[in-house]
C-alpha cells in the first residue's frame, strides 16, 4: 500500500510540475524545492539535531509557534527546524527570528523523505494540525525518531477511520502522541486503537493571548477612528468586501477597516470602496484618515494589533476560501462574525453555539445583528464577556503538550 501512496504522490507531483506553467504559487512551490538537498547539506553537518516542526503554511505555523517560543525559552542551546509545505507559509515567515532554520519540505516520495532525515537528523519531530506524510512517517518511525501531532482534529468522514482507509489508519499508530482539539478527535482514533492522544486544545488561543497582553497602539487608526464605532474586517476576500461595501451605507455612525488577506488586492479593494472616503494606512496623512471612512490596511503584521479597536469584528473566508483566523478578533472580547461555511473551524463552531460569534449569509443579516447588539447593550457585553470567557477557558495547551514531549528535547 505504501507503494501505491508513494505512486500517487509521485503523479501529484507532476501535476504541481504542469500548473507551474501557469501558476504562480505552484511555480514558486517549484522553484523553491530545486536545490532543496543541496541547500540541507550546506546547513546541517550532522551536529544540529534539531526539533524539526513541520506547518503545511502560516495558519499552522501560528499553531506551532507558542510551543516554539517554549522550547527555545526551556532549552536556549537547541535548535529548531521549520518547514512549509506551502509557499505562502514559507515566503511569510523568512523574517522571522524565532526559528533557527526555515525551508521547504521536499515532496514525500520514499528516497526524499530517507535523505531529507538523514541529512537533518532531528531529535523529534512535530507535526502540526493536519500534515499526514506516510513515507515521513514511515522513515521517522524505522530510524526510532519520536514524532508528535499537535493541535490535530479528526472527523468521522475521514479515509482512516472507513474501509477503504484502514492501512491509512494504522499509519497513525506509529506516531509518539497525538495533543488533539476536541473530545471526538479523541475517540476516533481510540476507535482505531489509538490510545496515545489526549485532548489539549489548541495553542493558537496561547498565541494570541501573548498578542493581544504585548499589543502596542496603532496611530494611524486612532487617527482613523476618532469617536465613530468601528467594524473591523480581517482577512477579507472579494464576497466578504461586496457584502460590507452593501452595509456600510446603513451604518452611517461606523467607520470600516478593511485588512485583505492579500496585500497585493488592495488597489482591488480600494475601487469596491470607491464611493466611500477611502485611505491606506501606509501612505494616508492624519487629515486623510480623520476624514475617511474606509481605512484599508495594505501591509502585513498589523492586523493582530488593530483587532483591538473594533466595536465589531468580521472575519474573511466563508464563503469561499476557508475562514481566517477569528481567535486573534475574539481575544479583544469582540463580537465576531463571519460568513456561512465554517463548519469545519472548531472555534467557530464552539464560539457560535455559545453566542459570542455569529454566522450570516449576506448584508441584511449582518446589518439585523449589529443593529440589534448595538439597542441592547447588555446583549452586546454578554457577548463580549461570552468571548473573553472562552479565550480564558481555553489556555495553557502549550504547557500540557510540552509536559510530554520534553523528555526528548536535550
């Protein structure tokens, strides 16, 4: 079975090859694994022996990076290895000082996965969220290398709990632990005869409250806000910019941040916005953003610290692409909400069963909800308080999962 996986992935593989043709995130996926093994030969001497902590992109290296930060705190004289599978993950985090080094994962084919270890020599390795590579896992495990997964979540509908997946899931037998979200997580591997797991959480909630406690003031949307209430939207896309660009008139005492989540659209952004007094906050004067209503944040880093000042936050993604991030809004005790398809978002789901976030399927809706918020103020600081509650109750999975997996780090 392992062959046919490693056939399939050697096809994915060609396929990635075509769209590089084409596409420019397949090309850099491309041209950034090229001289892969030339490049880990030069760095690693076989001396390092790093923590080696694999993110599929940027949303899985926020999940990574609290445990990182512990274990550099705990054990100065180690290092740590990051890699990406995506290039958005990759290019994002090349200033990043945390890491000791930071690269590519090469393709998971038998002779890459063999070399890539034994050119590396980690001491243990730790997989964040969903990163499932059977001939990692299978080499890791013959070379008696610990492995970890942490902030992990399973659904019943996955292959390794039907027929047709069993091999899959005896895969994950060989993993040292699993730090899993929820309690269902937890039973499907017991399931499948998985004992090693337990439910953690996830450390993104460690990762924003550390944000938000060292969070410093933005001028330029103090400058922006004045006395307006103010909706902040996070990592929007163009469904999530048409759908506030239709609210906004109706909400003539707010003013709208906009944060896309490519920086490259704001030009795009802007021309929605185009019947509003509209600003970039990398370029506009403070006459400028005094008198705009629409402040658009074309630069990247800034939208953990102006979450802050929203009366309202709105998070980009359902209705198309995934949702963002809504922890990084809620950690300010913020009314969250976001579009329909959030399903699969542990956080959204817990947050809107328990009426701290709220889904919406157009402006109307959307509209309807901050209007009634803002009527009752007592119903909007029950929200709040909901938001803070859950944040709270949710801290400390780092402590727990490195409880466990110290005992390998030297």
């Amino acid at each position: 079975m392992l062959l046919l996986y490693t056939v399939g992935i050697f096809f994915y593989r060609c396929g990635i090859a075509i769209a590089s043709l084409f596409n420019p995130k397949a090309k850099n996926w491309e041209k950034g694994r090229r001289k892969i093994f030339e490049q880990l030969e030069q760095t690693f001497d076989g001396s390092q022996h790093p923590v080696w902590v694999h993110c599929a992109s940027l949303g899985e290296y926020e999940q990574g990076k609290p445990l990182i930060e512990k274990i550099k705190r705990e054990h100065p004289e180690t290092k740590v290895l990051v890699t990406f599978f995506s290039p958005s993950g990759y290019e994002a985090s090349q200033n990043d000082p945390l890491p000791d080094y930071i690269f590519y994962l090469p393709i998971d084919l038998r002779k890459k996965a063999k070399r890539f270890i034994s050119i590396v020599q980690p001491q243990l390795a730790v997989f964040v969220k969903y990163e499932f590579w059977f001939n990692y896992i299978y080499e890791l495990n013959k070379q008696q290398i610990p492995f970890y997964y942490i902030c992990a979540i399973f659904r019943s509908n996955q292959y390794f709990f039907k027929m047709v997946g069993q091999w899959f899931g005896k895969q994950l037998h060989k993993a040292s632990y699993f730090f899993v979200q929820n309690e269902e997580s937890k039973q499907l591997l017991a399931n499948i005869g998985i004992t090693q797991a337990e439910v953690c959480g996830d450390t993104r909630f460690d990762r924003v409250y550390e944000i938000a406690c060292q969070s410093a003031s933005v001028p330029e949307v103090e400058q922006f806000q004045q006395q307006s209430k103010l909706l902040v939207a996070g990592s929007t896309w163009q469904p999530d910019e048409q759908l506030l660009a239709e609210l906004l008139p109706q909400l003539p005492d707010f003013k709208l941040i906009v944060a896309p989540h490519e920086i490259k659209r704001s030009e795009e952004v802007a021309k929605t916005f185009a019947s509003f007094p509209t600003a970039l906050i990398t370029s506009a004067t403070p006459g400028q953003l005094a008198d705009s209503q629409v402040l658009i944040v074309n630069t990247i880093g800034l939208l953990k610290k102006v979450y802050r000042y929203g009366t309202f936050a709105y998070v980009g993604g359902a209705f198309k692409t995934g949702l963002h991030n809504i922890l990084e809004a809620a950690v300010y005790d913020t009314p969250v909400f976001f579009g329909p398809h959030y399903q699969h978002f542990n956080e959204a789901v817990m947050l809107t069963q328990q009426q701290g976030a709220f889904s919406v399927n157009n402006s109307a809706q959307l509209l309807q909800k901050i209007q009634h918020l803002i009527d009752h103020p007592e119903e909007y600081q029950k929200t709040c308080n909901i938001c803070h509650q859950y944040i709270q109750a949710n801290l400390g999975s780092c402590d727990r999962i490195y409880s466990i997996i110290q005992k390998n780090i030297v």
